[in-house]
C-alpha cells in the first residue's frame, strides 16, 4: 500500500486579502493607496493587518500561499487546515470546480430572511496559478465571497430596495423589534417601510411623495407627507430607528445625519450613502470618522454604501457617556 505524502505546509504571507465589492476595484484600490502588492480579479493583497475599508465584499486575514503539485495535493492541503471553503475563481475556473469537488461540499443556497447569518468559519482560496494556492482560513463575511443572497419576494414589495434591509439586518444580526419606533426618511415608493413594518415595529414614513397604497394600508405605518430634509426631530420626539434611503449628495445626507444627532432623539441609524458619479471620498470619510458607527458595502448596494450607528457600538465607543 502505498503511503500518501502529507499536504504541503503553508507558507504565511504577511499579507491581508480584500475582494473588492464586484464593479468597484478602483474605489478600494483608493482605499488601501500603497499597501496594495498584489492583484488577482478583485483580490487585493496589501500589507500588514486588515484595516477599515468600506469598498470590500470580503476580507481574507493572515493570507498563506500553498505550492501545490496538483489539484488532489491541493484539495489535501485545505481540508488539512480546516472543513470549509469557498473559491474566488477569476482565472482556472475549470481546476478550481475540480479542486471544490474533492473538498467538503459548502451550502449556498439563498436565505430566507430572519435565519440568522452561518456561524461556522468559511475559508477562502484562489488559484494564481497551476501550482500556487493563496488561502485564507479566517475571513470577515460568513458568505461565500461575501454575497447574501436572499429567497426574494417578487409580488409584495414595490420595489426591490428591501433586499438592502434584509442584507444589513442579517449582517449585522439585529433589527427593529415589535413595537419599537422607527422613522423611514424619504420613504417612498415604500420598499424599508414594508420591511420594518412586517417586523412589528411602528413605521412613520416621511417623503413628499406618496407611499405605494398597498404599504400605505399596512398597520403600524403612518405616513407624512413631509421633506425628510426639513422635518424638524422636535417634532417627531424620540425614536428607536432611524432609516434613510434618500436619493442626495453624501454631504446632504451628512448634514441631516448631524442634525438627528444632535437631537439625542435617535438610539439607531442606518442610511445609504449614494454617490453622483465619483465617489467623494472626503465625505466617506466625515462618515466613517463619527465614532461608533460603520460604513460598508452591502451585497445589494450599487454605487452606494450602508452607513450605521448603532446604540451597542457607541456606547462600547464611549463608555463615559450615560445614554
């Protein structure tokens, strides 16, 4: 019988692997300036630990690279590391589907919304070539390459921007409870209003324009036909969430951000911060600089990014501060 070699050993790189959110390399080329020292599709590879970035779909920590003799060696030396893989195949698609078939077989299939994000670790690996693996067994999303698919509802809502709040809510594992108050800011046709609402959660919908009739009619929403950007907070009062899916340049949305929290009157936001053709970065930053909060990129946004502020997070940010 013959005896089979052992798997080769990993080779740690010092590198940090970023796949870059599909269609938008260059904003986190941007991103992550000189550090970057290799490329690979949409894999970045930069020096040094992770660090904050908002243009990325998945992050790959302690990146090794594996020579590899062929695919079956290949297989061996990534079911030796750990169970669970995913690949990121931007060249050898056809030895990459040969490489997937000889490990443990990773479900994919679409969630319904309110199962909670997997819990087991899912690595990530790419060939860069016939005989090199680069791996990563510890990465940021719990989805392979970072994409959370969801089983959509294509006859309720009245558009498909849900499929954002969906996305955020699993990410980052909390959302609107039943009888919690919450403020859908530019909320027409209706699409975050029908999602919050169906949580249980009271929904004052604001925007000029009306909301589809058949969200209009849902219980627990009430709707304002009011400029989200002079709605006065005083006279809304205190609520649990703040929502904000305005079409506006990032500077706009900024100055109503700061308004409301100011205020003291909002213990959660989450808004979409849309970019008018280039991507202001300047303002990216204000964002990302408010303490507590995060910006990233969703797998259902375009050009686009989620910002969040969340009560958990700022009170660990400012642990002084009795809210």
């Amino acid at each position: 019988m013959t005896d089979i070699p052992p798997p080769p050993a990993p080779i740690p790189t010092g590198l940090t692997g970023y796949l870059a959110a599909e269609g938008f390399e260059d904003d986190l080329r941007t991103e992550l300036g000189d550090t970057v020292v290799e490329e690979h599709g949409r894999l970045l590879l930069a020096e040094g630990p992770a660090r904050p970035v908002a243009w990325v779909a998945n992050v790959w920590h302690d990146v090794v690279r594996i020579p590899i003799a062929s695919i079956g060696e290949g297989a061996r030396a990534l079911r030796a590391i750990q169970r669970n893989w995913w690949p990121y195949a931007p060249i050898l698609h056809r030895r990459t589907t040969l490489m997937v078939d000889k490990l443990p077989k990773v479900s994919a299939k679409p969630l319904a919304f309110g199962t909670p994000a997997p819990t087991a670790p899912l690595g990530s690996f790419t060939l860069t070539d016939e005989n090199t693996l680069l791996a990563a067994a510890r990465c940021d999303s719990p989805f392979p390459n970072g994409e959370c698919a969801f089983v959509e509802d294509k006859t309720t809502p009245p558009n498909r921007a849900y499929l954002k709040l969906w996305d955020a809510f699993t990410r980052l594992g909390t959302a609107p409870g039943p009888g919690e108050l919450c403020l859908d800011l530019g909320a027409c046709p209706g699409g975050w209003s029908w999602v919050i609402a169906s949580l249980g959660a009271k929904v004052i919908s604001v925007d000029k324009a009306p909301l589809d009739p058949r969200i209009a009619a849902m219980p627990g929403i009430t709707a304002r036909k009011e400029s989200a950007f002079g709605l006065d907070p005083q006279s809304v009062g205190p609520v649990d969430w703040l929502f904000s899916d305005i079409i506006c340049y990032p500077e706009r949305l900024l100055g109503l951000v700061n308004r409301w929290r100011a205020s003291g009157l909002v213990r959660n936001f989450l808004c979409t911060i849309k970019f008018q053709g280039e991507t202001d970065f300047a303002a990216l930053q204000s964002f990302a600089a408010i303490p507590g909060s995060r910006v990233f990129h969703l797998h259902h946004n375009k050009h686009e990014l989620t910002w969040v502020l969340l009560e958990r997070d700022r009170e660990v940010a400012s642990p002084e501060v009795n809210r």
